[in-house]
C-alpha cells in the first residue's frame, strides 16, 4: 500500500478535471485572443470556468478575478503593485505582514524591504495564529497593506481574517490573504469577509499546478506585474492557459459543492489519525483541531528527528513533510514551530502530514501502524531521547 499524506504541498488532479480539460489541447485549441473560430470556441468554456470560481468564493459581479501561474505570482503581484502604486510615490512606506508566511510572501516583502519598504513581520500566539488586536496596534497612516494569509500551510491553523479585514476596513489600510490553503478546503465567503484582495492556488484543490488566481475587491486599481498585452482586461499579460484555467474552474467546483460534508469526511479521518498518534508518549499537535483546516496535522515527536521519520515512512511508501514543499531542502528547525515558542530541538521534529478527500480509512489505518513502528524504531536509536527518555506518563496532547 502507498499512502499519499501531502496534500498542503500539492494534490492529485481530480479524474473529473482531467477530463475537463481534455479537448483544450487538441481539438478547441485556438488562442482565445485571436478573432477567428478557433480561437474563440474556447469563449464559452473560459466565462464557465470564470463563473465558477465567482460562485465558489461568492464574489461579486463588481469584483475582478485574474487567472495567474500560480500563487506564488499573485502573491508578488499584490506586494510588489501596491508598492509601485502606493510606496513609490511617498505616500505610504509600511507593510504588516507576519512571520509565519509561505515564502512567497516573505521572499517578497524581503525584496521590498531592498527598497526601503518598513516590513512590520508579527508574531503569532502559541496557537500559530496572529491575533487582529496586534494587527491593529501595528497599523499607522503610512502602512499601505496588511497581509495575513487565510489559513496556514504548515499547521492548518485559520487566521481571523473577518476581524483583520474589519480593523483594515475601519483603517482605511488595503488587506490581502494569502488563501491557498482555505480555498477549497474551508469555506471562503468573500462577501463576508472583507478582504481586497485573495490569492489561490489550484493544485491544493485537486487541480493542476501552474494556474492560480487573483481575486481584487471591486476591481479596484492593481498595477499590472505582467505587460504586453490586453489578457484579462489588461490586468495580466500572457496567452490564457486554456485547459488549466478550465481545470481550475471544475475543480474549485467539485471542492465546494457540498463542501461542508467534505470537511467532515475528510475532519473524521485527520481526527482518528491525530488520536491515534498522540497516544505516542512525549508528542504534542500544534494548534487547537477546532480552529484548523480539516486535513491538517503538524505532529511533534520528542527524540525523532523529522527528516529521519520522514525517510522511514518514505520506506512504507508513505509520503509526509516536515513543513512546507519549499523548504524542504534545507534541514532548519520548522519556522513555524520556532515561532510559536517550541525550543530548537522541538522544532526538528516536526512532520505535517495533510489528507484530502481521496484519503481513505485503510490508508489512515496502515499510517498509524506504519507511524508507530517507525517511532519506536527511531527513538530506539535517539541518543536525545535515550538521555532523556520518555516523560514519565508520556504527556502528549494538542495545543
Ligand atoms: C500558503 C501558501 N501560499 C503559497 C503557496 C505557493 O503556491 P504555488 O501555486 O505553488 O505558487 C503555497 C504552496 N505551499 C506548498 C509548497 S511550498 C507547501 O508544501 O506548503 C502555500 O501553501
């Protein structure tokens, strides 16, 4: 058996998607832009894909969504374009962002902070969430955006974006979320919410990698970060990637339909594997289950060194992180761990492991046996956790 438990890094594209996007290759495959039939066979399709990701977020018809490579492109693009149209000029200097932010966000405000950008990075509470009060006490007249992502890649733990987008609102001050990890995995009402301006990623719901999106408020002004050419309103350039644009659409629907049974098929699953883990002496799950994304757990194992544990469950075809996709080369201690005030050693022992609705029980079954016998055999070897030896009653538990 081969068990999948990665799916914050990427997810297996839904079959009914890929057979959504089949015809866009060879046979409706014109350039949407060019004025002939072949290119605009492929209208109907694209304004269908558009509709739903506008129904999936309850977008309004005054807002804009912009079909993006990726998150990662829509996350630059919000940073760098309020940049250009709201620092550059000397009205603003400041961003609030916070520390435990996909690199994507934090790669960029680093860039900014080159150009003479105040990046205010806010500090989490034990939880992993960052709290709107210390939002708030950061926000001044020359802080341009808040970016706060929607729920966490590593840990699953939602932020309360409500409350941040009402302060943001009452501040006048712009608000973006990072919300690859919510969209199509909790429910995202963008009516709502107030939020300008949310990023997503459609290879976390079952759809392919390389096609994002960008979704603006009111289709407020947005600096372009691509130029030439009038796609998307003139709002992003590049020939539209038809089939995926179109996956992406199917996808978010097939995640969103019924959306609140998913999460507690998937919810059930996570809950019964997490259970079964913590009943391992010496391991502790960051953050509250209740205030988390269905599918997601971040396991501490005192003693067990995380990449260690992640090439023993390698070994039982299980795949797992230690944290996110991206920083899985280098061997540091799980930033977000560190952050939530786990001490250096703590933070190597992190392993995330993030089911999805293909998750079946008798994958959650072999995993928790597999886990087991994988802990005890690296602890049997641990000189740490041979030193210290277990705790006596082995305190484990979420927190
Ligand atoms: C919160 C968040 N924000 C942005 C991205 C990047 O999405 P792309 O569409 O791949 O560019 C990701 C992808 N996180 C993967 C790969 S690093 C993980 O293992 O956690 C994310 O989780």
């Amino acid at each position: 058996m081969q068990v999948y438990l990665d799916n914050n890094a990427t997810t297996m594209v839904d079959p009914l998607v890929v057979e959504a996007m089949q015809p866009f290759f060879s046979e409706i495959y014109g350039n949407p832009n060019s004025l002939h039939k072949f290119g605009t066979a492929s209208h109907p399709a694209l304004r269908k894909a558009m509709d739903q990701v506008y129904k999936a977020l309850n977008a309004s018809d005054n807002d804009d969504i912009v079909f993006t490579s990726c998150a990662t492109e829509s996350n630059n693009w919000v940073l760098k374009s309020v940049f250009t149209d709201h620092i550059v000029n000397g009205e603003k200097n400041h961003i609030i962002t916070t520390e435990v932010e996909h690199p994507s966000v934090l790669a960029a405000c680093r860039a900014l902070e080159n150009e003479g950008v105040k990046v205010t990075y806010l500090p989490v509470n034990n939880q992993g969430v960052v709290e709107p009060q210390v939002v708030k006490s950061f926000i001044t007249d020359k802080t341009a955006l808040v970016s706060v992502m929607w729920a966490s890649n590593e840990t699953g733990m939602i932020n309360p974006i409500k409350e941040i987008g009402e302060i943001c609102k009452e501040k006048g001050v712009l608000f973006h979320s990072d919300g690859v990890q919510a969209v199509g995995k909790i429910p995202v009402d963008l009516q709502e919410v107030h939020v300008d301006f949310v990023s997503m990623s459609a290879h976390k719901f079952h759809g392919p990698k390389g096609v994002g999106a960008l979704y603006i408020k009111n289709s407020q002004p947005l600096s372009p970060l691509l130029h030439g050419g009038e796609h998307m309103g003139g709002r992003r350039s590049g020939t539209l990637n038809v089939p995926y644009i179109v996956a992406m659409g199917k996808a978010i629907e097939l995640a969103t339909t019924n959306i609140e049974e998913k999460m507690a098929s998937i919810r059930a699953k996570r809950d019964r594997l997490e259970d079964a883990l913590l009943e391992l002496s010496d391991t502790f799950v960051v953050g509250d289950r209740d205030n988390r994304t269905p599918n997601t757990i971040l396991i501490s194992i005192k003693g067990v060194e995380g990449e260690g544990m992640l090439w023993d469950l390698n070994n039982s075809l299980i795949g797992a992180s230690t944290g996110s996709a991206c920083a899985s080369e280098d061997l540091e201690a799980n930033t977000v761990m560190l952050a939530i005030g786990a001490d250096n050693e703590l933070a190597h022992t992190g392993i995330r492991l993030s089911l999805s609705r293909f998750t079946t029980d008798e994958e959650i079954d072999y995993t928790i046996d597999q886990f087991k016998k994988a802990v005890f055999r690296l602890r049997s070897i641990s000189s740490s956790f041979a030193k210290v030896g277990p705790t006596p009653g082995g305190e484990s538990k979420a927190c």
